[in-house]
C-alpha cells in the first residue's frame, strides 16, 4: 500500500514538473488565464492517474 502513495505523489510531482518547465522555458509570454487552466487540466489528469493506479494495481 505504501507503494501505491508513493506512485500516486511520483505521478503528481512529474506531471507539475512538465507544466512548470514548460512554462519557465517556453519562450513566447503565455496569459495567466491560460497558466491557470494548463495547471487545472494537469492536476485533474494527475488526479485520475494517481487515484486510477489504486484500483489497477495490486503490491
């Protein structure tokens, strides 16, 4: 089972990794409208994945 949490905050901190260098080393200016909702998609997909591993895998 710890196995399961430590996936669960190895998908969360990948998947916000993506976002932040995307968003740190992308070089035309994104609108923090857009930043918002990059990070409200991610974290809901992040979210799915990490809850969905609970149920598909078994330690």
């Amino acid at each position: 089972m710890t196995a399961n949490w430590w996936l669960a905050l190895i998908i969360m901190v990948v998947l916000n990794g993506i976002v932040a260098w995307t968003l740190l080393t992308g070089l035309e200016p994104v609108s923090r409208r857009a930043k918002k909702w990059m990070f409200i998609v991610v974290n809901g997909i992040g979210l799915v994945l990490a809850v969905s591993q609970f149920f598909w895998m078994e330690f």
